[in-house]
C-alpha cells in the first residue's frame, strides 16, 4: 500500500454480536448509533462524519457519543422518544446492539480470531509477577479470586498492560522503563460534555461538523477541525509572551444551522431543549462576551472562516476541506469551553512503558541486551520514539500490530504470514 504523508485510517466492518455466543456480553458496547441515520432520512448528511462509522455506513449524521442513549436516562434520550415513541426507539438501540462497530468491532474481530482458534481467554486474572529461570522468562504468576497460579510459557510471555502499572511485571526481571510526562493535551483532544454525561469516550464529532469551528482563548483558529492536527496544536507554547499554552483553553463555537441539521450531543436535529449549559448570543460578539474572549477577534474569524466556506474553496489558514465547512451565521450563536479529554486525570501524571528492540523483546536496563522470553507490545511498549511527534492517527494500535507479529514470529521462531 506505502506510506501516505497524512498517515492512512483503518476501520473494520461491523461486526455481528451474535457470532460471539455469550462472549459478546464481554465486549463493551460503543457509544455510534448508527441505525438512528434510518430516522434521519432528509436531514442533510454531515460529511466530515464518516470515520464514525464503519465498513458499510459511511457519512451518515452519526448520533451518541456524547448523549448516550443507552442505559442513562438522559435529555438526548428522552427528546428522541418524544420524537420517534418509546418503543422506536428501544428497537433502534436494540438493533445497534446487533452490531459491533468502530473499536467495539476490532476488539470481536481479534476475540473471535482467538476462540477459532482455540486460545483461552481468562477473564478477571491478574499477571501478578513473572517468573524466571537462568535469566529467561519461563512464566508468569496470575491471581483469580485471590487464588494464585503459575503458569509455564514454554516460548515466552508478550505484555500488554497498557498504560496501568504492568511495567512493573517487567522491572521484576530487570526490564527496562522508560517514563513519560504526559503534558497537558499531549495526546488528547480538547472534548465537551452536555451535562449528566459522566463518559469520558473521546472526542466530540461535532466539533468537525458544518457551521462550527475551534478557537483558542484569542478568538483564533489554530488548526484544522476535521482531523487530529487539533491536538497537537494544543502544544503550542509561547515562549516569549505569556509563557503559556497558546490554545488552551478552547472554545468550540457555532450557530443555529448546526443544531438544526444534525444531531447535536446525541439529540434529535432541531432539538433546543436543555441547551442552557451552553453560552448562547444573537450575535457572534455576544457571544464573544458570553466566553469572555476577545469580541472583535471572535468577529474577524468567524467572518474569515464565513468567506471561505462560502466561496467552498477550502481553509486557506488551517487546510480544513471545503466540503466539511459551513458559514457560522444564523443566530442564536452558541459556544463552549472546552476541557481536556481526561479530566479525571493529573495533566502532569507521567505513564511508562517498557523498552524494546525491533523484535518487540524487552531489554534489561543494565545491559541493554534483550531479556529472553519477554516481550511487550501496543501501549506499554517504547520503541525508539516510534511514534514520533504530536498526535498520530491511532497511536499505539498499528504500531500493536506490527510489533505483536514480530514478537510473535521471534518467539515462534519462524515466519507467520
Ligand atoms: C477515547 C479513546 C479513543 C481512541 N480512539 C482510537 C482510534 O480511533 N483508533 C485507534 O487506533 N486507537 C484509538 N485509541 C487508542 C487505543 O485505544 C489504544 O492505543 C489501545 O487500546 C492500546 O492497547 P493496549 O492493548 O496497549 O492497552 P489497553 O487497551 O489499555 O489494554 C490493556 C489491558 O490489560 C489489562 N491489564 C493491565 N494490567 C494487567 C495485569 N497486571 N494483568 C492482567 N491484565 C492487565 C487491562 O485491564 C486492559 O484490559 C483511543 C483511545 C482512547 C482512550
């Protein structure tokens, strides 16, 4: 395929629940509800939501996220059932419930590849420690119910912890770690939250909607909405003025239109109801002064942005596509400050990993040298800084990939594809 400079996206089909038998109860469900796009019909298709979906039902107006329509009681719930009826309703949940998408989905894929093939899956068990003999990994301790067991690894152990506290199974037999500072918005984005939704899933698709745009506590815009360039611009510092985050915070702002034509935080299009969390102004000024940033810095962006995506020539500024941008200008504007991804957490809580080598094998912190039979991979796995710089699409999963079959394959000591 090669490589593209914008990095390439992979999403999976949807994947039906019901080929998993009861092991579909163990894949937590997505919050995309995809069959609400068959109560939509008419209402104008969001371009710049495709990646929403995935496989087969592309660019759809996408609803959930952040309204939650299943298992909380929430506005965005009960503005649908007023809308459809109750049991409309409960048969199009029910129906997305058949269906795996988006990450939901790529967990099944790689579940229903390790039942055929006969893997055991253990659930609730914990690795507590590994074991070694004669400097190599044979094996690993778990813990089930508080009952602990040991089990022997005749080729080797793969960690895969994640960003918790498994590095430490590896600092045990003298792994090497690597620990990072996670700076504000490092790899997150900057999301909003209707009130009530305590999730905490990821970003809001309607920031790249039509008729909305990001900007920074100047009133200016600072990267494409569309796509990831947002997270990494939350980065820039200023140096030599205020000695600050640049963009942070930031204020997603946008108008009527938007609410009206698509479903905003997973309520019906055209529903207002319950919008007072929001800062609102007939004008962008009011606005402006509702979010107590700069009023006529607001007005000179909206109205740049407004030209460009009249003219549907594209972003000149920021490379945001034409087909994804509407003009902010039926009143009421609305506006919010946005926060960071995970708020829960410490913004300058650091996270470690474990350092390998190019066969994903663990290396000891002395020598340097790979410990054998231990290997690491996807998010708790360092390699040489392979994701480089900013936010890259995906993060850790292709690298999981790559790296999970080379480990693989060293361990089986052959090639596997
Ligand atoms: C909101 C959000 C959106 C994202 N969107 C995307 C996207 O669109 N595309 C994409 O490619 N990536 C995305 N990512 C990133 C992606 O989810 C991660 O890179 C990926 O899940 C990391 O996989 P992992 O296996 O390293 O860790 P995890 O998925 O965190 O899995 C680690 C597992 O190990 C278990 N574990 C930890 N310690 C132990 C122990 N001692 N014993 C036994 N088990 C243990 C944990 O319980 C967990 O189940 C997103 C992440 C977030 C948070």
């Amino acid at each position: 395929m090669g490589s593209k400079k914008e990095g390439r996206s992979i999403t999976v089909e949807p994947f039906p629940a019901a080929s998993l038998g009861d092991w579909r109860y163990k894949i937590r469900q997505n919050e995309f509800y995809d069959h609400f796009e068959e109560v939509m019909e008419g209402q104008e298709h969001n371009p710049s939501l495709g990646m929403v979906s995935s496989g087969k039902r592309t660019m759809g107006v996408s609803v959930g996220l952040q309204g939650p329509l299943r298992g909380v009681e929430t506005v965005a719930l009960r503005l649908w059932r007023e809308r459809l009826g109750a049991q409309a309703v409960d048969a199009l949940i029910k129906k997305d419930e058949e269906e795996f998408v988006a990450g939901a989905a790529y967990i099944a894929y790689m579940l229903q590849a390790m039942i055929q093939r006969g893997i055991e899956v253990r659930m609730q068990t914990r690795a507590v420690r590994l074991v070694a003999e004669d400097g190599r990994v044979v094996g690993v301790v778990v813990s089930h119910q508080g009952k602990e067991e040991r089990i022997r690894a005749n080729r080797g152990i793969m960690l895969g912890g994640g960003l918790g506290d498994s590095w430490r199974l590896a600092t045990g037999v003298g792994g090497e770690v690597y620990s990072k500072i996670r700076l504000p918005s490092l790899t997150g984005f900057d999301v909003t939250e209707a009130p009530g939704i305590t999730s905490n899933r990821g970003r809001n698709y309607e920031m790249r909607a039509r008729h909305s745009m990001m900007v920074n506590r100047n009133g200016e815009r600072f990267a494409s909405e569309e796509a990831y360039q947002g997270a990494t611009a939350l980065l820039d510092f200023d140096a030599l003025g205020e000695h600050r985050f640049k963009n942070l915070p930031s204020y997603y702002i946008f108008d009527t239109n938007l609410i009206e034509k698509y479903s905003f935080a997973g309520r019906p299009p055209g529903a207002t109801e319950g919008l007072d969390w929001l800062a609102q102004g007939s004008t962008i000024t009011e606005l402006a002064q509702n979010l107590n940033i700069p009023a006529a810095q607001l007005e000179a962006t909206v109205a740049n942005f407004n030209e460009h995506a009249r003219a549907g020539t594209g972003d000149p500024d920021h490379h945001r596509t034409a087909h994804t941008m509407g003009p902010l200008e039926k009143a009421p504007f609305y506006g919010v400050m946005a926060h960071k991804e995970a708020p829960d957490t410490d913004p300058l809580k650091g996270y470690t990993c474990v350092v390998t080598d190019t066969n994903g094998q663990v290396v000891h912190y002395n020598t340097k040298e790979p410990i054998p039979g231990l290997y690491a991979t996807t998010q708790l796995q360092e390699h040489q800084g392979v994701l480089g710089v900013g936010y890259q699409a995906g993060l850790h999963t292709a690298q999981g990939h790559a790296f999970s079959l080379l480990a693989a394959e060293h361990a089986a000591e052959k090639k596997l594809v």
